[in-house]
C-alpha cells in the first residue's frame, strides 16, 4: 500500500542531494576564488549597505505614519548620576537649550523634529512614566538656569507610582559605573544609528499600518483611579507647591512657559472631573508665566493619552509657534 | 560584559589583535587577563571563586593522576566533586533552601536584606561543570592532566564561554592553546556569519518577543488571556528562549572561531525533532553530552535493566532542571522531560533520533514526520510553562487556558490581528525550515546562502529600534 501510494505521489520534494550543487565545491578557480576567499564579506556588505540605502532614501522622516512619529529624537541621553532622582535627558542637554519636561505624553506629543524645522533648534527632554512634575522639577534645578517648558496635567500633580516603575527606578539606581559606561557607548551607537538610519520599532510600524491596535479609551479606567476622589484634595496642595517651586526657578534665572498637553475626549473630561481646567491658566496667570493649553483641540490618540504621530507633530507644530513669539524663547 | 553592548565588540578588537598578534605565551597570558577583564567587568568579586574553582580542579586532577591507587585517586575525585557542587549549591540554592524550610522571613519584601539581596555569581553553573568535567576526564584516563596552571585557567576563563557556555571540555580546548590556528578566510567569513546570526536572534527576535511575552505571563494572574493569547505565551517564550541562547551560543562560537577557536555547536534547530531524545540532541547540546556522559553514564546508564534505565532518566533530567535555577518549577520542567524521556524509550519512539539524511519516500511518510513533530513541539512548550511560569498556579492557569478554555468559549483568534509582534516569529520559524531542507532534502549551507541570510539579518539589526535591551536568559543559570 505504502509503495502504490509512493508510485502514485511520488515523493514530496524529490530529494536535493544530487542536484543541490555547493558554492562550497565550486567549478572554476575564479569561482572558488570568490567564495573562499573575501568575497562573500565584500558581497554581504555591499548588498547590505545599498539596500540601507534605498531605506534611508525611501524614508521621509518628514512623513509621520498614523501611529509613530518619524522623530529621530534621542540625539543625546544625558544621565544625572549625581541626582538623587535617575533620569535622563533626550536631545540637547546644553545650557542654552530649552528643557521640556512632563510625564509619558511629553515624549509622545514633543516632536523634537518638528520643533526643530520651526525654528525652535536645540530642545531637551526630560520626561517619565507618570512622573510627577515635581521629582522632575528638582531633577532639572541641578542643571544650570536655561529656558523650561513645563507640561501640566493632574496626573503628575499627584498620582501614586506603579510599582512596576518603582521597581525599575530601583534597578537604575543600582547601575555599577561599568553597566552606566556600557549604557552610555549603547545609546551613542543608538544615536548615530538613528541619524544615518532611521530605525523604526517595527511593532509599532506594523501597528501604523493597520490601525488595529489604537484604543482611544484605553487609558480611561487608568486616569479614573488615578485621579480618584480621595486623590483630589492633595492636587490643590500640589499646585500651590508647584506655584512656590516656579517662582522660585524663575528667581535663580530660569524662563519658563507652561503648556497642557492635550488628550483624548474621554480622558480629557476624566481630569476637568477632577481638576478644573481653568486652575493651571490662573496659577500661570499669578506667576506671570505664559500657559498654552491644548485641550479641547481635538487630538487623535492610539490610549486616549498619547498622541498619533500625525497629531503629534500638528501639536509640536503649534508649541513650537507659541514659543517662537515668546520672550527669551527665540532660537538662540 | 555582555555581547550586545559597544564595549563588548571594542573589548574584542583588543583581545582579537592580542592573541593573534602577540608571541603565544605572551598572547594566552593577554587573553587570560583580558578574560578576567571580561568576568569582572560588571562584578569583580567573584573573581576570586572562579580562581578557586579552577585551582581545586587543577591540583585534584594533577593528584588524581599520580596515583595508582583506586582508594587515593577516588579521594581526591570526592573532594573535588564535593567542593564545586558545594559551592554551586551554596549560591544557587541557598534561597531555595530556606524558602522551603520557611527560614526566608516569609519572603517576598519581609525577607532580610542579605537574602533578598542575594546574588547568583555569573556564569557558576557553567564553569563549575568545565571544571568538573576535566577531574573526572583525568579521573576516567581519558584525559591527561594539564602540564600549564595558566592553560587551565584561560580554558577556564576564556571569555567566549565563560559565562554562559557553550560547555566546553578540556579536551576539546586545550590542544587548541598548543599553538595558533591559522586564520583561513572561510573561517572568518563562517566567524562573523555567526555572529551576526547570534547578534539578529537576540537582538531582534528575543528582545522583541521579551516584552509580549511577559505581559502574556502577567496577564494569566488577571485570568484575561484568551486560549490564543495563552498558546502565543508559551510559543513565544518558546521562541524567545531559543533566540535569546542559541543566539548567545552563536555569537560565543563565532567570536571563538574569529580568534582560531573551534567550540562544540549549542543549538540544531531544536523544534523540528521527531522525538524528546532527539530534542536534547538539538537543545542545549553542550549541556545535554555532559548530563549523558558524566551522570546518566555514571548512574549506570541503560546497562542495568529497563526499569534502572528509566529511573536514570528521570534523576538526570530532575538534576538538569535543578541545574538551570532554584525553583521546584525548573524541577517540575525536569521531571517533565525525563518522564516524557522514559515513556518514549518504554514505547520504543526514540528509535529513529538521528533524523539526519533520512529518505523521504512520500506523502504519508512526510505527514506522519510532521505529526510527529507537532507532538513533540506541544509537548516541549507545555515543559517551558513550567519553566518560565513564576509559579504553579501560574504554571496551571496557563494550560488551562491553553488546553481546556478552548472547549468552553471563544478562542480569541482575534488577538493574531491585534498582534503584529507574531512576525517575530518569522525568523525562527525561518531558520528552522531552512535546517530541514538541509537535513532532509540535501540543500547545502553555502557561501551564497550565507550570504543572503546575513544581509537580512544586518538590515534587520540595523533599522529595528528594539527599545530596551534585556539581558541574556541563560546569564542567571
């Protein structure tokens, strides 16, 4: 039965051996030449390198997908090994930057590509997960006096830390120099590989094509217990410690303006539930500091919090504007 | 120092030009030091361990082959034995101990500092089984002791595997500190083929695939994975595990053979075997020959009757999964494979575990191969739920979801669309395609193929932004 079924089949594949010819055993002495000697390294570099080529030429970083900005933002990353608080500055951490700092939706709405083709050229960032605006503050005051720009939400007046980011800031602080050295040499390479290359998380690509995966109301329930009533009172408190903090930074030199970087419509109502919208405008108004808010602007977001790349750089778009026409914010 | 980190490859520059370029004693005292260099960059003290192991080895071997008598020689053996599994057991397992025994202060963050702080020295497990499998080499006459402290120490040392293998034997390395190989072009080109190999696996699929797989675990605790999502978690790590050592493994044997090394292979496309017994021949080889030679051989092997054989299986394969940590979930997976193991020989399924070159007759033979294969997959993966599940009711809640959920409600294939992170499996599943048309068709692994794959993967490496590095799997066992 078995050889009637063969006979009738034949085999699946017919067997390789004989035909399969190895560049390993070549036929001419060129032939072997090539394969055996350099050859194929020149061969794989050559086709490599114009293939990344074609990528760089094909890639318009001008061009945000729906899902990624195309920002090839970590140009430095700057640790503060002598804070007590571990984070790190992406993009330019010189002292006649400006320093944008504020929780996860700053990395996600500060193109600092767009800010850049606006005219605002050198822009660090310094930013956490749900980091609150005052650990980042006392972080960005053992730098020199600069221009700040400081993004505002509730959520990083006072929210409680996941412990899961705890845990990581943990880890960080545990770093041995030589790990710190190791990290330092990884993100220079990342670096230049970001400026020649263009890299994209390629997840997060596959995402931009299809769209499936933006939830707007993903981060509603998130925002919700964050912002919860018995969390409410301590926001007023924190704002007045903020205000005090400001003023202060503003005394030893630093120029500061304020923006609220804007959301999805369910977590924007979720944080006007809890915080009136118009308490930030009237502590920047006491400061004499300028306040842009951006909320209600109607901004696409793939969890209801952080913006789409589109969106992004039509939000840094307008920051960038804004601060152009402020005092002391002109490019430098 | 880990292999996907700049300092790394501008480390290698310098021990490459030093042991090509330096006269030979000058060039195995260089990367003896660069070695060291290598082991202590992140944690120097337990430089001091590695020394002691290697000293203990050394002089036992030495005092082992100079006697003739049985009950002096045997001594010695126990001594040394008992001091590198002393020792291994002390770091590895002294947790594991006192959490059974209920001495850990209820774990968890009521646990005392020293415990909760506790730290497994890098690389033990490996190099502690290196140094073992030397004094019983000498112990067998199978091997003559080493004439040199300081060859033994490199062979100990040597930077390539140290830290996480391959498990190398003393007499497979030392011959090759005799003298330097010379450095033909085929071998270079083969050396960076396998790096770059190592480097794409690891860098793109097991960093890729870390983050989703994690969260799958986590989820299982909320009881929200839906029996797809709960197949991709095991997959996945399955995956994941593979790239992130066989990978280690290829950049390790890569970077030993740009030097003129030639190391053992670690990994054979491990997920296209027929049966367990063949699985452990692809798996982590290096691991399994030591398992078989030193203790599944030493217990008797399969020479003292069926029910003798089975037994051993079962003891080496617990010992195995004890091996690679402290958690009776790595028992459990052990235990798995070595049931798995003796069911297969009782039943007579291992037979043909060679798989090499076999022909292929025909449609029913082909599927009846894959059928096999399929079997084996499910039941390696069903072995790394346990493995990588923290605990056993994580470990149960996850095949639960896999095995019976799908009975009672939706399968939630809609997770494969909302998933563009499966196509980290493409290269796996690549690579394990492109070995059984080598091993069953007879398509050759030339230079031009070598080629193409090594395009894709530096294109792969260089425009992939993997976010955050994790470190290798294996560096903890």
């Amino acid at each position: 039965m078995k050889s009637f079924i063969q006979r009738l089949l034949g085999p699946v594949w017919p067997r390789a051996e004989s035909r399969a010819r190895s560049t390993n055993t070549p036929r001419t002495r060129a032939h072997r030449g090539f394969w055996l000697g350099p050859g194929p390294i020149g061969l794989t570099v050559t086709i490599a390198a114009s293939l990344l080529l074609g990528w760089r030429v094909v890639a318009d970083p001008d061009a945000p997908s729906t899902y990624w900005k195309f920002d090839p933002a970590v140009e430095r990353n700057v640790d503060f090994p002598w804070s007590k608080s571990v984070m790190s500055i992406y993009g330019n951490a010189d002292a006649d930057s400006v320093l944008v700092v504020g929780d996860s939706r700053t990395s996600s709405a500060v193109s600092l590509r767009v800010l850049h083709r606006e005219g605002i050229a050198d822009v660090g960032v310094l930013w956490g997960a749900l980091a609150q605006v005052r650990h980042l503050l006392r972080a960005a005051r053992e730098l020199p006096p600069r221009r700040l720009v400081v993004c505002l939400s509730p959520a990083s007046l006072n929210s409680p830390q996941l412990p899961r980011l705890v845990h990581m800031l943990e880890l960080e602080r545990r770093l041995s120099p030589m790990q710190r050295i190791d990290r330092r040499l990884d993100d220079e390479l990342d670096v230049l590989r970001q400026r020649l290359l263009r890299p994209v998380e390629i997840n997060s690509w596959l995402r931009g094509r299809t769209a499936e995966d933006v939830q707007p109301r993903r981060q509603e329930g998130l925002y919700d217990g964050l912002l919860r009533p018995e969390n409410r009172p301590a926001l007023d408190e924190r704002l007045a410690e903020l205000q005090v903090e400001l003023a202060a930074m503003r005394k030893e030199g630093w120029t500061i303006a304020c923006v609220r970087l804007p959301a999805e419509i369910g977590v924007e109502v979720v944080e006007n539930k809890a915080f009136a919208r118009a308490k930030f405008a009237r502590m920047c108004a006491d400061l004499d500091v300028p306040f842009l808010d951006l909320f209600g602007g109607g901004y696409a977001t793939t969890d209801g919090s952080h913006l789409l790349g589109a969106d992004a750089d039509r939000a840094s778009t307008h920051i960038a504007r804004w601060l152009r026409g402020l005092p002391g914010f002109e490019s430098r | 120092m880990r292999f996907d980190t700049v300092s790394f490859w501008l480390f290698f520059v310098v021990a490459w030009s030093a042991w090509r370029f330096l006269p030979l004693r000058g060039a195995k005292l260089a990367t003896l030091a660069l070695s060291l260099f290598f082991y202590a960059w992140w944690r120097p003290e337990y430089l001091g361990l590695l020394g002691f192991s290697a000293l203990v080895d050394y002089f036992a071997a030495a005092r082992i082959h100079a006697s003739s008598s049985r009950r002096v020689r045997n001594t010695w053996l126990a001594a040394a034995l008992t001091l590198n599994l002393g020792l291994l057991a002390f770091f590895k397992y002294t947790p594991l101990v006192l959490q059974t025994i209920g001495l850990d202060g209820g774990g968890g963050e009521t646990a005392p500092s020293w415990l909760a702080d506790w730290v497994v020295p890098v690389g033990i497990s490996f190099y502690t089984f290196q140094t073992m499998s030397y004094t019983l080499d000498v112990h067998a006459r199978r091997l003559a002791p080493c004439g040199s402290f300081l060859d033994f120490l490199l062979y100990v040392a040597f930077f390539p595997q140290l830290v996480a293998g391959p498990i190398v034997r003393a007499r497979e390395f030392l011959p090759q500190l005799d003298h330097r190989r010379p450095l033909t072009w085929q071998r270079v080109q083969v050396g960076l083929y396998e790096c770059i190999c190592g480097l794409g696996l690891k860098m793109v699929v097991a960093d890729g695939l870390a983050p989703h797989v994690d969260s799958a675990f986590h989820a299982v605790r909320s009881g929200a994975l839906s029996p797809t999502a709960a197949w991709f978690a095991a997959i996945g790590f399955g995956a994941q595990i593979f790239a992130d050592f066989a990978g280690y493994s290829g950049i390790a044997i890569g970077v030993a053979r740009l030097m003129g090394f030639t190391m053992p292979a670690n990994f054979r496309a491990p997920y296209m075997s027929r049966s367990l017994s063949e699985f452990w021949t692809r798996w982590h080889m290096t691991l399994s020959r030591w398992l078989r030679d030193y203790l599944y051989i030493g217990l008797g092997g399969n020479r003292r009757g069926p029910l003798r054989t089975y037994a051993n299986l079962l003891i080496t394969m617990l010992l195995g999964g004890l091996w690679h940590g402290a958690s009776w979930t790595y028992v459990a997976w052990g235990a798995l494979h070595g049931v798995g193991l003796a069911i297969e020989r009782l039943s007579g399924l291992d037979r043909r575990k060679s798989g090499r070159r076999d022909p292929v007759p025909g449609v029913g033979d082909f599927t009846l191969r894959l059928g096999r294969i399929a079997v084996v997959f499910v039941f390696v993966h069903v072995g790394w739920v346990f493995f990588r599940a923290p605990t056993f009711g994580v470990a149960t809640t996850l095949l639960e979801r896999m095995f019976v959920a799908p009975f009672q409600g939706s399968l939630g294939l809609e997770f494969i669309a909302r998933s563009p992170h499966l196509f980290l499996l493409l290269p796996v599943i690549a690579l394990h395609a492109g070995q059984a048309a080598h091993e069953w068709y007879g398509l050759e692994k030339s230079a031009a193929r070598r080629v193409v794959v090594a395009v894709a993967w530096i294109v792969l490496i260089a425009l992939h932004d993997r976010g955050a590095s994790t470190p290798f799997l294996y560096f903890q066992f």
